[in-house]
C-alpha cells in the first residue's frame, strides 16, 4: 500500500539552540516498510538547502502530522518505532506503549496537528524532560484524549501538552503532571475537558534566572475554555494556580476537585465568564478564588467590568480566603456553599470568606459563611484596594441566600452595601454588619445576631455623602448604631419604606437636643425608639429628631 504524505520537518543538532534548525520540504511516497519497526524510508524529489552534515542520533525530529497515517508516521519516527504503539482503528488513533526519557534538549517531544473528525486516544505512559512540552498540538480541530492506563509527566522545566489548536483535549483518566511549568496549556481557542483523571503541577512559583518569578499552572488557559466535570486538578505546592485564566477566555467547574495546597485554585482575569456550577474548589492555606480582571489603559490599572463569574452550586472552600474579587462580577446563586475559616482581618491581606476590593457581588442565593471569628464578607476601602490608585470600591448587593460568620457577617470599609433580601447573621455575639465609610442600605431581608448587640453598625463620617438608608419592610432584630442625620427612609421610592408594626430601635454614640435622628421620618414615629431611655423621639419638619426625655 502506498501513502502520500506532505511533511514539515525541523531537524535540531543536538546541543544547537531550535532557531538553528534546518528545514526540509518534501513530497514524499512511503512504503509499506513503515509498518514494521524500522524507522521510514524516506523518498523525495525536492532539493535540501544548507544542511550540514548531523549524526542520526543527534536528530530530534517535530513533525506536523494531518490525518489518521500520518499520526503514525509521525510518532513512529519520532520514536525510531521503538516503545510507543500507534494503531488506526476507524477514525481514532490509539497510542500504547511505556516511553521514560526523551532528549532534554528538545523543544518539543512529539508535535501533532489533528484534523477535525480525528481522535488520537492516549494509553500510553511518556516521561521525559522536553523543555517546552512533551506533546504539541500545534494545529486543527481534532481530539486528543487521556485515558485510563495513560500518563504524561514532563520531569524538567517544561509543560506535559501544550494545545496551541482549536483541538480539545479530552482528561478521562490517567495522570498528567509537571515539575515546574503549566501542565497543560491552552495557548489558543482549544477546549480543555476533564472528566477524571490528575492534572497536576508540583512548583506553582519557580524562580527563573535571578530573580524572576513564574507561576505555575496545572492547567493555563490563554483564550479557550477549561471544563471540570469530575476528576482532580491541583497544583502541589510553593504558590501557583490550580486552573489560570486571561484574555477572554472561560472555565467552567460543575464536578471533580479544583485545589490548591499553598496557592490560589482558580486565578481569573478574563473578560469571559467563569462557573461554579458544582464540584469543590479549595485552597488549604490561601485563596480558593481569585477574581482579577485588571487591565491596563494609558499606562494606568483599572477594572474592567466585563470579568463574570457565576457560583450557582457546588462549594468553594479555604482555611485562608474563598473568593477574592477585584474587578467585575460575581454571582452567587443556586446551592453555592462558599466557606473559610479565614480570620485574618490586616490591610495586606485578603480578609473574609468573600474579600471585595473593587468590582459587584451579588447574593442571590446560596451560603456565605466563615466557620471561626473571622468575617464572612470584607469589602476594603480605597486604601486596601491592591491597586495603588484610589480605584473605586466594590459593591455589595445581597438579594437572597444566607450570610453567615462567627465575627461580623458584613464587614463594609468603604463602596456600597444593598441588602433587599436573605438572612445576614452571627453566632458569637459579634455585629452582622459594619459599615464604616460607604452607602448602606436595606429594604428587605433578616438582620440578626444572638445576643444584644448592635445589629447594625454605622460609621459615616460628619460632614461626608454617605448614608445608612431604610426602604421596605426588613426585620432587625437588635439595635441600629448610627449618626445624626446618616440614617435616613424612603418615601417615594419603589421601595418605600412600609415596616407596618415594626420597630427599629436606634443607639448613638452622643445625644444632643435637636439632632436629627432619621431623615423623612415623621410619619413613622412609632416604628422607631431610642435605646437610652433619658432620650425620646420626636416630630421635627419631616424627620424625626431627638429630645430629653422629660421635656
């Protein structure tokens, strides 16, 4: 049986840098010898320009294969038809063997173009040291899948596969691992499934030259889309990221394990959306979730609120910071469990199980808690906000679900809180929300904590834009610390305040005669009370003012 094949082919001496390679262009007939174990018998009919004399064994051959023959070929010359099996089996090539050692001085291993239509099923085991990937898949839109039986491990400073293709790359099973570079990595608009199996990275941080730091990924993903169904991805130690994305690019996690040991599961500065739609991601020590989506304009950073990430079920869980978000938008909704036992509260660290430092966060449903004395959600003020340029603060809107911390549910230094829904709640006697520099405001929802204490805390500085302002119909169950003239009610809103037989109950730190205690709030003298009995509430204009007493 004769085949034509149209080839491109590098040939690197050993110890030469790959740009010195020489090129060979070739039509080429190739016999049936191919089909043994011998290395191809190459026939051509087109000139090789300025090659010079290189020992057979120095060759490290990268072949650009196109269709189901040619993935053979390619790996069989590769390999010298020693070690790993190729077979064709309809439209799928299936690779078996056990190959440990490949030349350190290689680029790349074995490159790949698989074209649509065309699977390349991996059950081989491959370990070696190729100094950027082990496997390329340079081009086209075919698949290339792990399965059970199957292992990629690059043990030196290179990725095990890198996809630089619309190809997807299908983990089912098996391990893929690297020492000290991206796993895997999608370079291109490639599509990443894993659906069992290990996908690995041990250094997340490795210092390259002198002093630059590189970090890690088990899986990079440039501007295609990473899907986690089952399965685990982590990366092992020393920082680094379980899953990384940039660009526009996506991930979606609706099973399997996403973890980080001393480093971030999931760093996300995309444009594109990121899902949680079940599964776990968790980091041991540091941040489960990093929502990052700084871009620069005119030589400055700013936030760019295209980012989305959307947790609607599975759970997000960390010792130190679930979720970190600095620019975009998150939403939490569904049976989303996010959870940390986080009780750092310093202006360098990431704080609470949510930290907001720019950027939305919507509560829709769904659980927040933080299971220590720490704080469930911590929105920093301008000052804390990682970028050095007083960028806005972020924006904290909870719509439903629970929130819940053993320290203070809400912790707000600046940006804006809505609360119109839910339940916002202590355990151990600590103030649900605190609100020290921003807007809060509340129309519906249940604010509440075990014991007497401030329910809510207000701190707005005299003199500033910022208010504490009351619409619909919430129950708060416990006092409301504020100013005069912060607290202020809704009247003509669509949310208009209408607490029917409730009764707020309202503390200041000091007492004057005169003081307005809640703005447009004459008709609703009698669903608010003062805490200290020496003062009363009364009518002034159309807001409510303080008076002693016995007056």
């Amino acid at each position: 049986m004769i085949a034509a094949l149209s080839v491109f082919v590098m040939l690197t001496a050993c110890g030469e840098d790959s740009s010195k390679a020489k090129t060979v262009q070739s039509n080429q007939v190739i016999s049936e010898k191919e089909e043994t174990s011998e290395v191809p018998t190459v026939q051509s009919n087109q000139m090789i320009l300025e090659t010079e004399p290189t020992s057979e064994a120095c060759l490290t051959p990268v072949v650009r294969a196109d269709d189901l023959q040619e993935i053979v070929n390619s790996i069989n010359r590769v390999t010298g038809g020693y070690d790993l099996t190729a077979t064709i089996s309809d439209n799928t090539v299936i690779v078996t063997g056990t190959l440990l050692g490949t030349p350190s001085t290689s680029d790349y291993y074995l490159t790949l173009n698989i074209n649509a239509g065309i699977t390349v099923i991996w059950q081989a085991t491959l370990s070696g040291s190729s100094s950027r990937a082990l496997i390329n898949i340079s081009d086209g839109s075919g698949v290339f899948e792990l399965q059970s039986g199957g292992s990629i491990e690059n043990t030196g400073s290179g990725s095990a596969i890198i996809n630089n293709s619309s190809c997807t790359v299908n983990i089912a099973d098996g391990v893929v691992k690297a020492i000290e570079a991206s796993t895997i990595s999608n370079d291109s608009t490639g599509i990443i499934n894993v659906s069992g199996g290990t996908v690995s990275v041990v250094h997340g941080q490795v210092i390259r030259g002198w002093s630059s730091l590189s970090y890690n990924s088990a899986i990079y993903n440039s501007t295609g889309t990473v899907n986690v169904s089952d399965g685990t991805v982590n990366v092992l130690q020393d920082g680094g990221y379980a899953i990384s994305s940039y660009g526009s690019s996506m991930v979606n996690v609706s099973g399997g394990i996403v973890s980080a040991t001393n480093g971030t599961a999931i760093f996300f500065n995309s444009s594109g959306t990121l899902k949680i739609e079940g599964g776990t991601v968790r980091a041991t020590t540091r941040i489960a979730i990093s929502i990052s989506n700084n871009v620069k304009v005119e030589g400055r950073t700013v936030r760019s609120t295209t980012c989305k990430a959307i947790v609607s079920g599975g759970t997000v869980a960390s010792d130190g910071n679930a979720i970190f978000i600095e620019g975009g938008t998150l939403e939490v909704s569904g049976n989303a469990k996010i959870i940390s036992a986080n009780t750092s509260r310093g202006i360098i660290t990431a704080n609470g199980t949510i930290h907001v430092a720019g950027g939305v966060l919507n509560i829709n449903d769904g659980t927040v808690e933080n299971t220590t004395s720490g704080v469930a959600i911590y929105n920093s003020d301008y000052q804390e906000n990682y970028m050095g340029d007083r960028s806005p603060c972020g924006t904290i809107n909870v719509n439903g679900g629970t929130i819940l911390a053993g320290g203070n549910a809400i912790y707000s230094k600046g940006g804006a809180v809505n609360i119109s829904g839910g339940t916002v709640s202590t355990s151990n006697g600590k103030n649900p929300v605190i609100e020290y520099n921003g807007n809060l405001k509340i129309t519906g929802g249940t604010i509440s904590a075990n014991a007497n204490v401030s329910v809510i805390t207000y701190f707005g500085y005299v003199g500033g834009n910022y208010k504490l302002t009351l619409g619909g119909n919430p129950t708060i169950t416990g006092k409301i610390v504020t100013a005069p003239e912060k607290l202020s009610v809704l009247t003509t809103d669509t949310e208009a305040f209408a607490p029917g037989q409730k009764t707020y109950t309202l503390s200041f730190e000091k007492y004057a005669a005169g003081d307005i205690a809640v703005m447009n709030g004459r008709e609703f003298l009698s669903n608010f009370r003062l805490n200290n009995p020496d003062w009363v509430l009364t009518g002034s204009a159309a807001h409510l003012s303080v008076i002693p007493a016995n007056r």
